[in-house]
C-alpha cells in the first residue's frame, strides 16, 4: 500500500491504472476510522481492481464553532487498518493543497441540501459536495462507496454526480452498528459510558418504528411521535420521515421512506436513520385505493 499527499502524484497513479483497464473503487473518509469505513472498503476491495480511500479532515464542512479542532485524527492506525483490508492508495492531502490562497470555487446542490442536517449545519452540505468534487477529479474513480448513515449526504452526492455528469457510480452501503444497536461513528468516542449508554435510545426508537411500518402503519406523525418519545430523554435536534430520493417530508407512508434523526449529546451530535419500503403488493393495494377515490397517500 502506497500513501500519497500529493495531488498530482495521485492523479498520475489513477490515469495510469485507468490506462491498464483497471477500475478504480474509492471510499472518501475523515480518518478515525471504524467497522463502518471498513465495510465500506471491503465492497470496494471486492468489486473493483484497485482501491483507493482518503483520509482528509475537510475544514469547509466544519462551522468556526464545531469540532474541526478536536475532531479525532489516528492517521497510523487508519493506515494499519486499510493496508490490512487490501486497500492500494491511501489519499490524505493537507487543507494548505485542498484549498490554498485565493481558493473560491464551491459545489451547492440546491433542494437537497436544505432540509435536515442543513437547518443546523448550513454550511456543511456544501464543503461536502465540494470536497468529493474535488476528490473525485483527483482520484478518477469508477465507483466510489458511501454510508447510508449519512443518508441525506448520500443522496446529495448521488444528484450532484448526476446533475455534473460525473462518471462515477455512487454505491450506497448499509449503517454499521455496534452489537448493542449504536450506529458506529468516529465521534462516538467523544461520549462518555453514561451518554453513550444515553445514545442507546436513538437506536432503540428506531427500531421500534421499524416494527410499526413492518406491522403496516402508515401514518407519518404516529412514526415520528413514537421516536420523538423513544428520544425524549436526548436533546433533539430532529426526526422528520421524508422521500428517501427526494428528502421531502411526508406524512403518509408510500414508496421508499427515509426516517432520519439528529441528536446532541454532549460534544458529539449524532445522527441515525432507517429506510422503509413499502412492500409491492401493499403498494399495489394503495394503488387500487387511490383508483377507488380514496386518499392513500
Ligand atoms: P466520515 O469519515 O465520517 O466522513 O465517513 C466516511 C464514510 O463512511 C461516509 O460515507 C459515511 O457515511 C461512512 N460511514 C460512517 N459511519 C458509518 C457506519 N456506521 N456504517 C456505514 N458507513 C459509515
């Protein structure tokens, strides 16, 4: 396993396997990493002939205030982990190369970027969608792997890869979890036993909204207040259920659902989500309402 800093350097390797026919899988990372990237990494591993993973703590998706400082950096340890997995490149530029003196050019993907996360975080969805912009011109992949823990993200890279013609495929993986349910985060090492035992609720009421939908509920606000209560003793910062594609809330429950949720806890804010479909037949069933007349969703 190769580390490169340089962009330059990296473009070469990835013109230069591309030239052999080579597919190039890449998973763009902030470092500390977990089970979670490395799920990520073995599906790259797995699919493509050579893998890449960044290693960039990127400053434009932090506010003044946030963790940028603090934020967890265990660059050894990552790479010990990601030469063990089979990765080939590990891509870790400094901010000063990312975005050096006179820097002025941001990726914005509108509508998508405006709800959720936005609505405390409003500058992040945007150092986001340009810093795997910026990544993706460097590192040339073919397909580059994603976690639906972050689902609005995801969603976000997908529309701005399409909306840019990018020719990279965005594949979205699985949330990773704890065995007790937690969703795996490099900043869950900021809480202490108490608040992560605290955390515990946000899984927990997720869960049971999965069986509320798996049992046929169908009423939006009947979902969210369920998980609003599971989270009581957390400090919300939201839970809304929304199109998964297009992150417009709903109130009915129809196609593919997204439930998402946001709490503070502490110094880490942490975020977990569920998808749901509505199974075919029950879609079917709806549709047939809807031709009788009658409201379904
Ligand atoms: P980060 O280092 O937090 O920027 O995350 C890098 C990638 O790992 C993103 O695509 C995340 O969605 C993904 N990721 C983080 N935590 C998990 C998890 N628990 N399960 C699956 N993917 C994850």
């Amino acid at each position: 396993m190769k580390i490169i800093h340089d962009k330059q350097a990296m473009r070469v390797w990835a013109i230069a396997e591309k030239a052999k026919g080579r597919s190039i899988g890449f998973v763009p990372t902030m470092g500390a990493l977990h089970e979670g990237h490395a799920s990520l990494v073995r599906a790259a591993v797995e699919r493509d002939d050579v893998t890449v993973a960044s290693v960039f703590v990127n400053p434009t998706q932090f506010a003044p205030h946030e963790d940028l400082d603090s934020y967890p950096r265990t660059f050894e340890e990552d790479c010990a982990l990601l030469e063990k997995l089979g990765v080939d490149i590990v891509y870790a530029p400094d901010a000063e190369t990312m975005y050096p003196e006179g820097y002025a050019t941001y990726v914005t993907v509108e509508g998508l970027s405006e709800g959720l996360c936005s609505l405390t975080r409003p500058h992040f969805f945007r150092g986001v969608a340009t810093v795997v912009t910026k990544l993706f011109c460097t590192v040339l992949p073919d397909r580059a792997y994603f976690g639906q823990k972050d689902a609005q993200q995801c969603a976000i890279i997908k529309r701005m890869a399409e909306d840019l013609d990018l020719a990279v495929e965005i594949v979205e993986m699985p949330i990773i979890r704890e065995t007790d349910g937690l969703a795996m985060s490099s900043r869950n090492r900021y809480l202490s036993a108490e608040e992560r035992q605290k955390a515990l609720n946000i899984s927990a009421a997720l869960r049971r909204a999965q069986a509320m939908l798996a049992a046929g509920e169908r009423d939006g606000a009947a979902i969210v207040n369920a998980v609003r209560e599971g989270m009581a003793p957390l400090d919300i910062d939201y839970v809304v259920l929304v199109d998964a594609r297009t992150m417009v809330p709903v109130d009915r429950i129809c196609g593919e659902v997204l439930l998402a949720v946001a709490a503070n806890m502490g110094s880490a804010r942490l975020i977990d989500n569920i998808k749901f479909a509505v199974p075919q037949d029950n879609e079917a069933a709806l549709e047939m309402t809807a031709k009788e007349n009658v409201p379904c969703c």
